[in-house]
C-alpha cells in the first residue's frame, strides 16, 4: 500500500477504525495464525475506502496463505476470502 493510502485513511477516518492495519507481505508468510487472522479479517473486511486491498493484493496474499506450513489452520479464511472476492479455489 502506497503511504498516501495510509496518509488519507487517516485523514478521512482517524487512528480508531477496524481495517487500518495492513500486514506486511513477510507478516502474512510467517505470523502466528491466529494474529494473521485477525489482521487480515480486518483489513480485507472492514478497512476504509482507501485502504480495500487490489485484486492483485488479494491474489498475492492467497498464494502466500495456500503455501504456509499451517495452511490447515487457515483454510476457512482463504475459503472466506475467495468467496468474498469470488475468486473461487
């Protein structure tokens, strides 16, 4: 995300707001699953306006989810994602 993304998010909604946490590329191949949750659910599903990850974002992060070592305990939110995107398996 360019830093103007961010600079405007806050500007259009404050520091208090689900979503404005935009987890690092190195954040979503390796964080702890239930935090990763947490953040991705976040900034996919309640983030502001100038914060909605791209098509290519969202593509990029399924990869890197499909290819994790614990990608059992993260299916239900890749399912999730697809389905919310309608990008399918």
């Amino acid at each position: 995300m360019p830093e103007s993304a961010f600079a405007a998010a806050f500007e259009a909604n404050g520091l208090n707001r689900d979503g404005m946490y935009v987890p690092t590329i190195t954040e979503v191949a390796t964080a702890e699953s239930r935090m990763l949750r947490l953040w991705l659910s976040d900034w996919i599903f309640e983030s502001p306006a100038e914060l909605i990850p791209s098509d290519e974002m969202v593509r990029a992060i399924l990869k890197i989810l499909k290819n994790r070592p614990d990608v059992s305990e993260l299916e239900d939110l890749i399912r999730e994602i697809e389905s919310f995107f309608d990008y399918g398996p």
